[in-house]
C-alpha cells in the first residue's frame, strides 16, 4: 500500500456505522434536497476512511499509530 495506517480500530467501526446512518439519513429523511445528498456524500467519505483505515486529514496533521 501507498499509505500508512492513521485510525485505530474502534475509530474504523464507528465510522463505517457511523458513514450507514448518515447515508440513512441523508436519502431517508431528505430525499430528493442537495442538503440530504450531501450528508449521504459525507457518510460515503467516512464508510471509504474506515474501511481503508486511513484519513488524510489526519495525516494532514501528523496524526499517527503507535509502532508495535
């Protein structure tokens, strides 16, 4: 891989659950508005940082594991 790992694993889980709500919310509860696709959009981006493990804002600000 080209990256390094940035995010512990309980982050990663409550990304991805917490990508699946806003998705939820953002085509459930706002369907059809730019605002609800955007939160969709946002949730998208969270469920790709946590399954990578990787978030480059994080790295943006020196935000790293420890080294085993």
């Amino acid at each position: 891989m080209f990256y390094r790992k940035n995010l512990p694993g309980w982050e990663r889980a409550m990304r991805g659950i917490g990508g699946i709500m806003m998705i939820a919310y953002g085509l459930m509860a706002m369907p059809g508005t730019m605002a609800g696709y955007a939160i969709a959009a946002a949730g998208a981006v969270a469920i790709a940082t946590g399954f990578l493990g990787f978030c480059p804002m994080c790295a943006m600000v020196g935000r790293r594991l420890p080294s085993p």
